[in-house]
C-alpha cells in the first residue's frame, strides 16, 4: 500500500526509510513495516499538524463567540440601561398623551380621547388619572361607572391631585362608587384639596367649620377664613355668606347644613316682605341682594355638595 501523493507532499522522508529497510530485511517484513510506517507518519505527520490547525481554528471560534456572548451582556445591559432611564421619556410621553387628549376632549371628541387618557393613567400620570376619572363619573366616551370614578380619582388623590381629593371626598361622603359611606373621610379630603387652593374645596371647608359637618369642629374663625379663600376665587355663595355673617345677628355657628339653610331662608323671606311693604319705594341695597341671593345659592350649592369635582379637568 503506497502513500498518497497528499502524504508524501507533507512528508517526503517517508519513501526514504522505506527503501532502506527493504535492503536489510525479507520482503515480507519489509512490507510490513513500509505499511505500518506509512500509516504512522501518515497520522504523525499529517493528521496532527491539521489538528494543530482545528485545534487553532477552535481557539479562534471560541475567541469569537466570546466577543457574541459578551455582545448579548452589552447589549442586555444597555437595554437594561435604557430601560431605567425610561423614566423621565415615560413622563414626558404620559403628559404628551395627556396634552393630546385634552385636545381632544376641548372638540368633544371623547372616543378617541379615552384610549389616550387610559393609556397615560396607567403610566402614572394624576391628570390623566383625574380626567379619566371625570370621564367615567360622567359616562363621556364611556359607560358612566362609579367604582372605575372611583378608582381612577383615588389614585389621583394619592398624587394629592387636588380635584380629585375633592371628588373623592364627595364620594366618600355619598358612599358613591363601592366606598362606604365615611363623612370624617370625607372631611379630611376636602381640608386637603383646599390647602392646595382649590376654590370649590375652599368653600366646602368654610361651610363645614360653620356647621360642624364632615369631622370639623364649628370654627367661626375657621370658617370665615376658608371662606374669604374663596370668595377671592369669585365663589358668589362664599361671598355672599360672608356678607350675611358679618351681620351681628347673625349666629355665632350652626347645628348643622340644615340650620345654616333654614336661617338663609328666612333672611331671604324677611328681605322679600321688606322690599314688597314698601311699595316699590325700596332702595336698592347690595347686602339685601346678598343675603336674599345666600338662600338661592345655598340650595344650589346644597344639591350638589360633594358631588363630582364641578367639571374640572385634570389641571385644576
């Protein structure tokens, strides 16, 4: 069996120890050892520096699929890197939605507001969450849904989303949207949003320390107070309240939302027979316009305590 021309190419001293042997030994054994040195130096010589090459070529494979798999970490980490810093781009993309929502709700357009609003509230955004809020108590582009009101206003109100501290409170004071029923609750809300200066939380807080509702004490000091906060907010029931207690007849406090509304109404009654005893001869005067207007407004404003946050959207 002779070399191939690929073995005697690589080891050209194969031929040569064969021929010698053949000189000193039978045939036989000649070719015996001419086959066994052939196939010996045909792996020695050959096989091995190739494996050599494979061994080289893996060393290189490894090299390089160390450089992938640290690519894979880098380009984990990078994500990873992003993704934290996705923070204020969140932001920023929440109030965009928001933004493009209220734009959108300014043309009545409620349908495709909502699956904006709904995607900035789930992102965190309290003006979102507020709005949404507002949607759902009013059924605008949604079935109206108090418990989803709810929800979506007590996230806001945990932002100290101040409308929404008031819309929750007059659902806490109702027991609207599967809350229970809690006036104390109700109270502390309302004191919150009105430290922020919400106008419509500022009145609430006025009437209550002059009735003792809602966990508050009665506080004529208190009450007057809130209720100037107010009044400069252009509240013409603050304003005018505050005209008919700055009478010196006026009791100090109130039982109760009732007895500040019977007492209202029967300065407005004594007011009306006054201008209708004088035929026509009555002076306008404004403080009688005030305390016969206090009873109107009281009711107006009775009807609807608490309730909703008084069409304001997120801003406020």
């Amino acid at each position: 069996m002779r070399a191939s021309s690929t073995t005697v190419a690589y080891c050209p001293e194969l031929t040569e120890s064969s021929t010698h042997r053949a000189n000193k030994i039978s045939v036989a054994w000649n070719h015996y050892l001419a086959h066994a040195s052939i196939w010996i130096n045909r792996f020695a010589g050959c096989i091995l520096p190739h494996m050599k090459t494979i061994g080289l070529l893996l060393i290189v494979a490894v090299v390089a699929l160390g450089g992938d798999v640290g690519g894979v970490g880098n380009a984990k980490a990078q994500t990873s890197g992003r993704a934290m810093g996705t923070v204020p781009g969140s932001r920023a993309s929440a109030d965009d939605l928001w933004q493009r929502a209220v734009a959108l709700i300014d043309r009545n357009d409620y349908r495709d507001a909502i699956p904006l609003l709904q995607q900035a509230a789930r992102m965190g955004h309290a003006k979102a969450q507020a709005t949404l809020g507002i949607a759902y108590q009013d059924g605008n582009g949604v079935r109206a849904d108090d418990r989803a009101a709810a929800y979506w206003f007590g996230l806001a109100a945990a932002q100290g989303h101040r409308a929404s501290e008031y819309a929750l409170g007059g659902m806490y004071e109702e027991g609207e949207g599967g809350l229970p029923r809690d006036p104390r609750k109700a109270g502390q809300l309302y004191l919150a949003s009105a430290r922020q200066g919400f106008d419509k939380a500022e009145l609430m807080v006025g009437v209550n320390y002059l009735t003792g509702d809602d966990g508050l004490p009665n506080d004529r000091q208190q009450a007057i107070g809130w209720l100037r906060k107010a009044a400069a907010q252009d509240s013409p029931f603050a304003r005018d309240l505050l005209v008919v207690l700055s009478d010196r007849s006026a009791p100090a406090s109130f039982a109760n939302i009732a007895a500040l509304g019977a007492y209202l109404t029967r300065l407005r009654n004594q007011e009306m027979a006054r201008i209708a005893a004088r035929s026509g001869g009555y002076r306008q005067d404004t403080n009688v316009v005030a305390r016969i207007n206090a009873a109107r407004e009281m009711t107006a404003w009775n009807a609807s305590r608490g309730a909703g946050n008084g069409g304001c959207i997120g801003p406020c």
